[in-house]
C-alpha cells in the first residue's frame, strides 16, 4: 500500500520562510513607492491627503520623477487590524473639513498636537477684509498669507510643526496646501449662518473679526479637550523654541502668559531698586516685589498669548476669560450695530482684542491687582547649569551666551495677576518682552549708504561686540534657534519671538527678508520666495551658521544694495545707550545673522545725536499705493527719534511705526 503522507505544520524556520518570501513579494509590489523619496520619510497615504513633504519640498523634488504631491482616493474602510500609518514627530496632517462638524475638531486637535505634552498652536489666516487697514494697506490681504506661510516655515525650522491652522475659506486652505504644503489648515462655518447680523455691521462670513472670534473658539473647545494652547497671529517671528522658556521655572506658575504692548514710559514693569521681594500667596515659585513701578494696567496684546492647561481648573477664571471674551463677541454680534456720525457701522467695535482685555480686566478687579515679579524669582529654562548656577540645561545657545542671556532677562521684571480673589487663583502673566515683545521696524532707503555713515560717527564708548562677532556665539547653528536678531551681549539672543508693529505689511516682510527671516515658500507666480519681490526664503545660512557678511564678522559688511530696515524693539529699552535700534542692510541669507549696525542714540534732552544719524540715514514711507516717498528734515529726524526702544524717546512714539 502506498503510505499516505501527512502534511506537518511549519516550524520556526518554515515560518522564517514564508515571512521573507512575503516580504520580497511586497518590495516587488511597491518599489514604486520605495523609491519615493517622501515615502521614505515615512508618511503613507492617507485618503484625499497630499503626501507629506518637508520644508522646502517644491525644491526638494525638484529633477525628480515626482512633480506633484500624491493624493489617493480611497472608497473603502481600511482593516480594523491596519497598523496605524507612521506620524512624523507625532503631527499627522489633517483634512480640509468644517471643524463645527460632529467629532471634526477632535479629530484635528488629535492629529496635530504633540502626543508627548498636548500642546498646541492655534493660528488664522484670511484673504478677505480687515476694515480697519484695508483701504490704507491694499495688499494686507495677499501678504497676511505669506506671512501665515513664513510662520509654518518658521517653526518647521525649530521642528515644531504641531500648529492648527484656521483659515477664512475652504478655498484658502486648498490653496495654502497647494502652494505652500500646509498639511495643518481647516475651516469653521460657527457663526456664518448669522448672514442678516454680519451684514447689518457690513461683514459677511471670511471677514477677519469672524474668523477671530471662530479662532477663539478653536482655542476654548481645545482647553476643555485637555489641550494647551499658544494663540499666534501670523506676522510673528520665532527666533527660538518659545516652549524651552515657557516650561522652564520663571514662567510655569502662570496659567496664562500674554504679550504686552509696552510703549508708553512706565508701562514696562519694574522693582524698584533695593526692593525686597515676598512669596505669592498660593504660589510659593512666584517671588512679588515689595516696592514696583507700572503704569496703570498692561496693555494685552493677544497677537501672543499661551494658556497652559495644567494651571487651570475646567471651570476656572482663565477657561472663564476665554468663554467671557466669546459671549461679549456674540453679544454684540446679534445686539444693536454702533454707527459713526455717518449712521455707517462701526465694524471695529468687533474687535476682540479690546474685549479679552475687559474680560480679563474684571477677573483682575475681583483679586488684588496688578503686581510685579522678579524677572530672577527663577531660572528661565529647565534644569541647572554645570556649575549649579548657570541658566538651565535647556538653554539652547551655547554656555557663555546662556550665561549673557540670562544675565540680561533677569533685569526683565513681569507685571502678573491673580484671576480672582482665592487664595491660590489661576494667575496671569504679562508676559516678558524677551519671550513676546513687540519688534518695530522703519524702511532705509539706501542700507549700506546708512551703514558706512553710521560707522563713521560711531563714539569710542560705543558697544565692544555686536551679536554675530563669533565672541559671544549667538551666531552659531543650533537646535531651538533658527533666526537672529541684533544686539549686544545677548541681548540679540535672548529673544524669543518677535510680534511687528502694525506697518505696511509688504515693509514688515521686506524687513523680515532684511533680517534674515523670510523663509516663505510659495509656489504660485509672484509668491515671496519664489524668486518673485524679495525671494529671501530660498538661501540658507552657511554649515557654520555665521554669515560672510554677518554683524561684526568683518568691520566692512555691507549687504545687498538698496533698501534696508531700521529695527528696534521694546526689549532693547534696558540696554545702554547705542544698542537700541539697529540699521540692517538687505540680502541677509535665511537664519544668519543680518548685517548692522547700531544708531549711536543718547538719553537726556540732546538732540544732536538724531540730527548726527539724519546725515547719512535716509527713511522712506510707504502710501497706500507702495509709493516710496522720502522722509526730509524735521520729518526725518523725529522718525529716527523713535526708533530706540521703539519709542522710548518719545514716550510711547509707536505710533510713528503704524502706518509707514
């Protein structure tokens, strides 16, 4: 008989076998795909998204067989059992959608946070109308875009990308994901149903006091899920991880941690000399002076504002501000329309920015007031130096700029309230301008013209080393800073974000390029960056980080030919006389160090020294049609009077800035 053979179950080795014949099976099938360079870096498809790309990706593939991103209809369900597509640093883009539809702002707020911390940055764009500068500043509209661009491209360079991006259109986000790569954008019809109320105060659904009160909205639905939130507007430059100083001991007490607008003389907090200070009541970290200086009640500015989840309760004052600020928006909305003299309404009583400050205001007034803390009541980043008192192994400059830096912030003093009248209330923070400050900007007509003049006048007691020297290192290419900004001994350094003075908006851009921080790349014609209006986006600095024509790396540096900036900021109000504002030439590549020199300004009533930089530094403003017209005599010299400090000068001169 023939013996009748049993088949026996693969062994280890057997099953060893079939899993490397599986495996060469599926290399045959999707080589395609493999040899993908953004498949590679991780990201499969996910239905109706674009293929992830990284920053830069237009130039990226550029030779290679792959033109356009990949999008993959999918019909059907994925398997229960389908293992989870790889999240890069654990930010998965997100689709297009309504986030007012059920369960759509869950699921964004999921894929876009970081896992590791729950944080979020919430951001709005829109192409449509902002009634206050859209008669003066035609071009707002097309250049707020750029700006959102240059944002998402700035914190890509710090990798961070755990942003959600609100936009006025579902147009508008196709287009940002088009042009740009932005995998992070969506939109919201909250309120867009209310037609008859938005145009009976001229608005219609898209205008920029709507989609305010929507990002509001964004940012409250996002606190109650658990999340902690940055609110950012998109003419915001972050020259380093803002999140290294927010977690560190200085500022981790504050539920909130808001910008301030500190230009009048006596509105930047300040202990008085020899003051002692006493523990905060409830808050043992916290360290109030005893004897302080701060005129009247700081300015909120929600251009920067962090609201950090783990200090607040869910039914607390700070979660309580954010729900007042949107009920005052949604009154006044659907209650009688304010009208100027005309009987036209006055669309900027929608303003939200003066409606989180009231709402703030009288969380404040149930409590104590306004105090002010010792800017050195902590080390600003987590962790100790090596020798016990340096300023925190999260420093991300090198030791001797830490030690600059931290020098420095510890003269910043920090305006704080209680958000009720308990002992241990949720507290607020002004925050330091060295974290949210207010940077200020002017156009030089002829940049290395101004430059050669200014060096020719510079007094022998002027400051011994600008940033970018290569002395105290603030040039140097490290993880958590990507940009820079002028200044001396640190100072430059220790900024962390820059929010501009409202100007024309194509000045702020041409003054970002200036600085070496236009990193937008848009691919639509005529986009900035593309090689179209400035195009600063597309050079990078060199493997050292310190650029040729860096600030101090050679006596002579002169920059691009033509236009540059003036630059200053409110941070720059304690340094000593010649080191608050800054002349910067153009053509600075992406992250260097831009090419300045510093205006030899002077206290007291003298003016000579503003009739001196005059000789040589010409401004121009810019109309509302971009016609440049050159600023003489005593126009001139009053604007480069407020430049130091932006305004300190002129007691508050900011207005100098707003519409030029």
């Amino acid at each position: 008989r023939a013996r009748r053979r049993t088949m026996r179950r693969p062994g280890a080795r057997g099953w060893a076998s079939v899993l490397l014949l599986a495996l060469v099976w599926s290399s045959a099938c999707v080589g395609a795909d493999a040899r993908d360079p953004w498949y590679r870096r991780g990201r499969r498809e996910r239905p109706g998204i674009p293929l992830w790309k990284p920053p830069g990706g237009a130039e990226a593939s550029r030779g290679s067989d792959v033109d356009e991103p990949i999008v993959v209809e999918v019909t059907e369900s994925a398997p229960e059992d389908a293992a989870p597509a790889p999240r890069i640093d654990d930010i998965e883009a997100i689709e297009n959608v309504d986030l007012e539809a059920p369960g759509a702002l869950e699921k964004a707020l999921a894929a876009r946070a970081r896992a590791s911390d729950k944080e979020l940055m919430v951001l709005a764009v829109g192409d449509t109308r902002d009634h206050r500068r859209m008669h003066k500043d035609p071009a707002l509209s097309q250049v707020s875009v750029d700006f959102a661009i240059n944002l998402v491209e700035n914190l890509a360079a710090l990798d961070l990308r755990n942003y959600l991006m609100l936009t006025s259109s579902a147009q508008l986000c196709d287009e940002l994901r088009r042009d740009a790569d932005v995998d992070g954008c969506a939109h919201s019809s909250h309120l867009t149903n209310r037609e008859k109320e938005l145009e009976r105060w001229g608005l219609k659904p898209g205008d920029m006091f709507l989609l305010w009160a929507q990002q509001w909205r964004v940012v409250q639905r996002a606190l109650e899920a658990g999340y902690s939130v940055m609110r950012v507007d998109s003419d915001v430059v972050f020259l380093e991880d803002p999140y290294l100083a927010l977690r560190g001991p200085l500022l981790s007490p504050f539920a909130m941690v808001s910008q301030t607008d500190v230009f009048d003389l006596g509105t930047r907090p300040r202990c008085d000399a020899g003051s002692g200070v006493t523990t905060e009541p409830g808050h043992p970290d916290v360290k109030r002076c005893d004897s302080s200086s701060l005129k009247g009640q700081p300015q909120l500015n929600i251009g920067l504002v962090y609201f950090r989840r783990s200090a607040m309760a869910d039914d607390g004052p700070t979660l309580g501000v954010i729900k007042d600020t949107l009920a005052a928006f949604t009154a006044k909305l659907l209650g009688d329309v304010q009208v100027n003299d005309d009987g036209d309404p006055i669309a900027e009583a929608l303003l939200d920015q003066p409606l989180f400050r009231e709402a703030v205001s009288a969380r404040v007034r149930l409590g104590s007031g306004w105090k002010v803390a010792s800017g050195s009541s902590g080390e600003v980043y987590a962790g100790n130096g090596s020798d016990g008192d340096g300023a925190g192994d999260e420093c991300p400059h090198a030791r001797t700029t830490c030690d600059a830096i931290a020098a420095e912030r510890r003269r910043t003093d920090i305006a704080f309230a209680a958000l009720g009248s308990s002992e241990g209330s949720e507290l607020a923070a002004g925050a330091p301008d060295w974290l949210f400050g207010r940077g200020c900007v002017k156009t030089v007509a002829d940049a290395p013209r101004a430059l050669a003049h200014l060096r020719s006048i510079r007094s022998t007691n002027a400051p011994a080393s600008i940033d970018g020297s290569g002395e105290n290192g603030t040039c140097e290419t490290r993880a958590g800073v990507v940009n820079r900004a002028p200044g001396v001994g640190g100072v430059g350094g220790g900024v962390v974000a820059v929010h501009m003075v409202y100007s024309k908006a194509r000045k702020r851009a041409d003054a970002m390029e200036a600085m070496g921080w236009w990193r937008a790349r848009v691919h639509r014609p005529g986009g900035r960056g593309d090689g179209e209006g400035g195009g600063g986006g597309a050079a990078e600095s060199p493997s050292s980080g310190v650029a040729s024509s860096s600030a101090g790396a050679s006596p002579g540096c002169v920059g691009r030919d033509g236009a540059g900036a003036l630059f200053s900021h409110t941070y720059f109000r304690q340094n000593e006389p010649g080191a608050r504002a800054f002349v910067c030439a153009g053509g600075t590549p992406t992250g260097a160090c831009p090419c300045c020199e510093p205006v030899p300004d002077e206290d007291g009533e003298d003016r000579s020294w503003v009739r001196n930089v005059a000789r040589g530094v010409g401004l121009v403003a810019l109309s509302p049609e971009d016609r440049e017209d050159a600023l003489t005599g005593q126009r001139l010299e009053d604007h480069i009077a407020t430049a130091p400090g932006c305004g300190m000068h002129q007691n508050g001169g900011w207005n100098e800035f707003w519409d030029r």
